[in-house]
C-alpha cells in the first residue's frame, strides 16, 4: 500500500542540516554570498566531521548509493566503519595522499532513451567513497550557489519543481500573451560542458578556494570504465550520474540565464519612470517594461529546467532574432551546439509546444486567450505502454513477484502518473484515455471460466485512499487478494502554484514556509551526535538522531525526557548477537536503568532496577516484549 504521507527532498536535507548543526553555517555562506564576498577556505567546512557524516545520512536513503561503482563498494560498506574511520578516509582520500585527490574510474552504463530505445544515455556512476565527496563538496556549495542563480531556473534545485516551470509558462501565455516560444536543444549537452569554461564560472561566483577547484577538476577528469572495460579519459562534459554534475550544469546554464534577462527582463534601461512596489516586497516591473517597449529592445523571457529551455518572445520577428542570438551566444560563450532540428519557432495559438512532457497551446475561450494543455505525445504512449505492460503482470505475475505486488507497482505508477500530470488542463480526456486502453487488458486477463475477477467490492480503503479514490465509480478490486485497482480517469485537473520568493532553504524566514523549527532538545540532540562511539559502526550513530528525533527527545518506554546524554541507550531489538542489525527498525532510545533492566537475568538484579525504574503496566508490557525478542524470560 502506498504511503499516505511523503516528504519534499528538500525539507529532509533541511533537518538533516539541523541534526548535525550545520543549518546555520549553510545560512552564512548563503548571506555571504548575498553579499558578493570571496570564499577562498571551504575546504574546512567539506572535511568537517558533521559535513561528512551529514554526507552520508543525505545519500544513503538514495536508490544509487546501492549501486556499486568500478570498486564494488555501496553505501552498506560505509555504513559499517565508525563515523571516525570514515572522516578519516575522507580527509585522507582528498587531502592526505601524497598525489593528490584522485577519484576512481566511473563505471559507464548506457540506458535506453524513454522515447527511441534504439538510442541510449551515458551515465557515469562514480565509486561510493567519491560520491561521498562529491555530496560532501555539494552540500557546501549549493547555499553559495544558491544566492547567486537565477529565479527563471527551477531544475535540480532546492524547492524548485517542475510545477514551477509549468505556472511562470502558463503565465507568461495568459497574462502576458507572449505566444511565440522558441524551443531549443542543444546536443549532447552534460558531455560538452567545456571544463576551462566551468572553472572559470565556478570563481567567479566568489567560490576561489584553490584546493576546492582542483579537486572539482579531478573530478571533471576522472577516468571513465567502458563497458568493453576499456577506459577512456574525458577532455570534456561532467558524467550524469553524479551527485555534483547537477549542481555543475546550473552553475554553467546560470550565465545564459543571467543573459537573456539583461536583454529585458532585467531593466536594462536608464529612462526615468514611476516605480511601485508588489504585495511580496518586490518591485513591481510593469512599469519599466512600458518604458522598454519604446526602445529597440526586444521582449524575451527564459524559462529553465536542468538544459531543457523556452524563450518567450511577443512577435514572430522577435523569436527569430532570439533563437539566432541565443544559439550564437551558447556557441561563442559556452562552447555548445544546439540541433537545428529540434531547435525551432513554435506560435502557440497555431501548434502545441512541448515541455517538460507537457504539450502547450493558447486557444480562444469567452473571447480570451487561455491555455491549454496535455501530457505530451511521446509521453502519453510511453506511460500507455507502461500501464498496458504492468496491467499483464498482475494477472501474469514475474517470477519472485506475487498478485500483491505487481497490483501495488500498478497502482504506485498510477499515482506516480497523475500526481505529475495534473497541472495539464486537459488531464482528464488524456487520463480517460488510459483508462480505457488498461481496462480492456485488465478485463480480459482477468476473466475465468466462473467469471470476472475485477469486481466492485474488496476490503476497505486506507484513509489516504478514500481521501483520493473513495467516490470514484469506476474503483475496480482484484477478487482473491481484495486489493484496489486505482482508476487512471479519477483525477482532476489542479492549478499549478508558482514559487514563492519568500521560501529558501538558506534564511530561518524562509524555512518558515517549509517546515517547522525543531521542537527537541537540540543541544542534547549535537551532543548525542559529537558523542564518541568505540567500535560502532556510522549507520548506528546517524540512526541515533534519526530515534531521537522520532521518539521526541523522550524514553520510548518510560516516556520520561532525557535530560542528558549520559543517560540515552540505544537497544538493539534483535540483540547482534542473534543476528540483530543496527538498522533504524532494530533500534530504539530508552533510559539507562531500562536498558539494565531489559538485560537483567538475576532476581535480584531485576528487583533492584524495578524498583528504580517504577513502571506501570503498560510500561512493563513494552519492556516484556524487548525481552522476550532478547531471549529472556519475562519479568513479574
């Protein structure tokens, strides 16, 4: 079943900066940069012990991090040193070689591209130690970063979606009637990132740390192991595949950004005119684009993801001008080609513009000019395909897989499918077309010598899944597990929401908006975390804060408050001796005397200890049960 609450990426790594105290030196770096300083001692802060660890709590939830690299290594293999062992390795790896940094080969592997899968994309996956350092060195540089990219960016940044994108576009379309996008492309894009050009823009941000940028540039260079086991050393491009390559490709498009903004967006006029100020605090700019329009300016607007981009424009003439100058501007500045092809000029009350899997037009509506919109051509028969191959495997399930299973992957691509798509206006036909392409398969895979198995009853609905699908008429189950088949047409269109300005990751006004301050002893919570631990391993340690968060600052048993570190425990479940792992689920917090008495096999021990802890019924029926799971008789 799926879950019924999932948190934003962003507000994770926001509280995992607090659990290792570095919210508040990512806030400075933040205003610093703000402020146009010149960091030139970054290096401490990366191989800091709380950046490392917190490096390792951020990717270890990651599907990658299971994902050996050319050494064979994964996260679990970190995860088993003390935190110690590991910030030494670190800071070994990077700083106390006698060579330098140098980073294993990255391990090539070619996928198939979702829409020709006759063609493929190259990932690089880097081994687990320098993803480590690559998260470590990410986690630094993205609040500087941050204060200097462009509000018109919204790819693999912190609370920044594709939802965004979709609402400045409709915008953009509906109230400014800007109607002629001019689609670009350009080729090959994460291969041809030119490393000079890279470094450059990296120091002019203010990020000049010396020993900084040369392990980014060992990075850029690392080798890479072809499938064939050939290897290959790159001149050019950041591999996708890892961690900082995201990062690094924002830092290289931000400059195309910041440059079709000075074009017009950004005011490039010295004409007097009135000025007021938006409800948000920000300038209102109407009136300087009135002043433009009686210059030879041209009207152009950049919508970015990653380095899939729109430019705006208000006439034919002004789009065809846009796309030649940004296509030269893209090759004189960055080194990059953009596909002549797939480049184009597209009049949106005339064709549909794809984005981000969406396809856009501006049709006439009670005499206005509104938007209209679909999931895309190429991205409708993929998720067709999807659906129709997962609709087989429930009645056909994959060998190791049950009934169960392939009906809750089903339903989860489902979920997955609308959630994304439903900003589109038009959600609803494209979705009823699904449906009755899924239903026919279901229907008829389903159907038995004594009837349909899809039938209207089965057991009852999670309160998330009434929430969604509770009045829907079309709600089918699979007969025999009783389990819900969600229905692809149940889903209604909803506005896409623009970014607030207001919400950053990096001022505590702007987390207000995010999530809310801790409500923990924190100080106990950074000591627990500075607290040296003698031959346990990281995953332990980072689960500790992960408990203490969970259960409150509090007893898990008892439901007393710690009051000081001295005083925490962590109990294994499952003791290690028999087979008990110091994952999250086996571990919980309780109070030192609790602890002896769960352990406690003399009588006269456990009276004492009884006798101190005072536990009710309730209490004792908690501690019974840790006992029992520990192999002891439980206490009267």
């Amino acid at each position: 079943m799926p879950k019924e609450n999932r948190k934003l990426i962003s507000v994770d790594n926001i509280r995992h900066s607090e659990y290792y105290g570095l919210q508040e030196t990512f806030d400075r770096l933040y205003a610093q940069s703000k402020n146009g300083e010149i960091f030139t001692n970054l290096m401490e802060i990366i191989l800091s012990r709380e950046n490392i660890l917190l490096a390792y709590r951020n990717i270890k939830a990651n599907t990658g991090s299971h994902t050996p690299g050319t050494d064979r290594q994964t996260i679990r293999d970190i995860g088993r040193l003390t935190p110690e062992e590991v910030v030494d390795k670190v800071r070994f790896i990077v700083a106390g070689s006698p060579h330098g940094y140098r980073p294993k080969p990255v391990r090539r592997k070619d996928i198939p591209k979702p829409y020709d899968p006759t063609k493929s994309r190259p990932l690089g996956i880097p081994c687990i130690w320098d993803r480590l350092i690559q998260q470590c060195i990410k986690q630094v540089m993205e609040p500087i970063c941050e204060a200097k990219f462009s509000n018109n960016s919204f790819g693999f940044r912190p609370n920044r979606s594709v939802e965004h994108a979709i609402a400045k576009t409709y915008r953009l379309l509906n109230l400014s009637h800007l109607h002629y996008v001019v689609e670009f492309d350009i080729k090959g894009f994460f291969d041809n990132v030119n490393h000079s050009k890279l470094v450059r823009q990296i120091w002019s941000m203010g990020i000049r740390d010396k020993h900084l940028i040369y392990i980014i540039r060992c990075i850029l260079k690392a080798p890479i192991r072809m499938p064939d086991g050939s290897t290959v050393q790159p001149g050019q491009g950041t591999p996708q595949g890892g961690i900082i390559s995201p990062l690094l490709a924002n830092i290289v498009l931000n400059e195309l950004d910041h440059w079709v903004e000075s074009q017009w967006q950004a005011n490039p006029v010295t004409r007097k005119y009135s000025v007021s100020i938006n409800r948000n605090g920000s300038e209102c700019l109407h009136h300087g684009y009135r002043a433009m329009r009686n210059t030879g300016l041209k009207e152009m607007f950049i919508i970015r993801y990653a380095d899939d981009f729109r430019v705006f424009c208000r006439t034919k003439t002004d789009a065809e001008r846009a796309k030649y100058a940004v296509t030269q501007w893209l090759s004189d500045r960055l080194k990059l080609e953009v596909s002549p092809e797939k480049t184009k000029v597209v009049n949106v009350k005339r064709r549909y513009s794809d984005f981000l899997g969406f396809k856009i037009k501006v049709t006439k509506k009670a005499g206005k000019a509104v938007v209209k919109s679909h999931i895309s051509d190429k991205q409708l028969s993929r998720k067709r395909q999807n659906l129709l191959e997962q609709a087989k495997r429930i009645a056909r399930p994959r060998p190791g897989k049950t009934e169960f299973d392939e009906v809750n992957l089903y339903n989860f691509m489902v979920m997955g499918m609308q959630n994304y798509y439903r900003i589109a206006t038009d959600i609803s036909r494209d979705c009823n077309s699904l449906n009755r392409s899924v239903m026919t398969i279901l229907t008829n895979r389903l159907r038995t010598p004594s009837g349909n198995r899809l039938v209207k009853t089965g057991r009852t609905l999670t309160n998330f899944e009434k929430t969604a699908y509770g009045k829907a008429r079309t709600m089918r189950y699979v007969a025999g597990t009783g389990e819900p088949i969600y229905p692809i047409s149940y889903v209604q269109h909803r506005k896409p929401m623009p970014k607030k300005l207001s919400v950053n990751s990096y001022s505590p006004d702007g987390r207000q908006g995010l999530h809310d301050n801790l409500r923990i002893n924190t100080s106990i919570m950074l000591m627990l975390m500075r607290q040296p631990l003698h031959n346990r391993s990281t995953e332990y340690a980072d689960n500790r804060i992960s408990l203490y968060s969970a259960q409150w600052g509090k007893c898990a048993i008892t439901g007393h408050e710690f009051r000081s570190v001295a005083e925490i425990h962590c109990h294994h479940a499952t003791p290690r001796s028999k087979g008990g792992t110091d994952k999250y689920e086996n571990l919980v917090l309780i109070l030192e005397s609790v602890h002896r008495l769960i352990h406690a096999t003399r009588p006269e021990t456990i009276s004492h200890y009884k006798e101190i802890c005072n536990l009710n019924v309730s209490q004792m029926k908690k501690l019974n049960e840790f006992r029992q799971k520990a192999g002891l008789e439980s206490t009267a």
